[in-house]
C-alpha cells in the first residue's frame, strides 16, 4: 500500500450533487490497495480547511492515464471490510499527523 499527496496543481476536484450543485472538494491524500486491486482518495470540502474539524470523504477511483484522480470517475464504496479497511488507513494517516 502506498500513499501519495497530490501535485499542488492537481490537489482539487469539483463534484456535483443529485441536484446539480457544485462544490470543490481538496484532496487530503490517495493511496493503492493491493489487496482490493484499488486506488482511494480522501477529500474534504475546500471551503472547511479552516475548520477546527473537517468532514472527510472516501471514494475508489480509477486513475487517468497520468495516475491522478478524475472527479468523474469516483466511486462509492459499498464493501463493509473494503470500508474498514480504508477507514484504517485514515485512521492511521491522522494518528500519525498529530
């Protein structure tokens, strides 16, 4: 499993509701899962960063042709033991900030 920080240039995505809004959303960070033969990113609404707490989100995704997260090609995630196991990375990646 590797994690990876997004390029400054390429560090948001834009996603649409049921209803059309928009909101740009800043990704925290990616990481592969070889167990689930994946690729995860973790976001958070851009107009929350300096919130005392944050919101964070987590989508599968299929990487484009340079390896970066295209906002329309997100997935949820729907598997129980995928979810835990990527709630475990999160935790991780927070336990080790602080």
């Amino acid at each position: 499993m590797s994690e990876k920080q997004p390029p400054k240039d390429l560090d948001e995505v834009i996603l649409s509701d049921d209803q059309g809004n928009k909101e740009t959303y800043k990704i925290l960070f990616t990481f592969d899962s070889d167990d689930y033969g994946k690729s995860y990113v973790f976001l958070y609404p851009k107009n929350s960063e300096d919130s005392d707490e944050i919101e964070v989100q987590a989508f599968s995704f299929s990487p484009d042709k340079n390896g970066d997260v295209d906002a329309g090609e997100l997935n949820p995630i729907e598997d129980p033991e995928e979810w835990d196991m990527v709630q475990e990375v999160l935790n991780t990646f927070t336990s080790d900030e602080e």
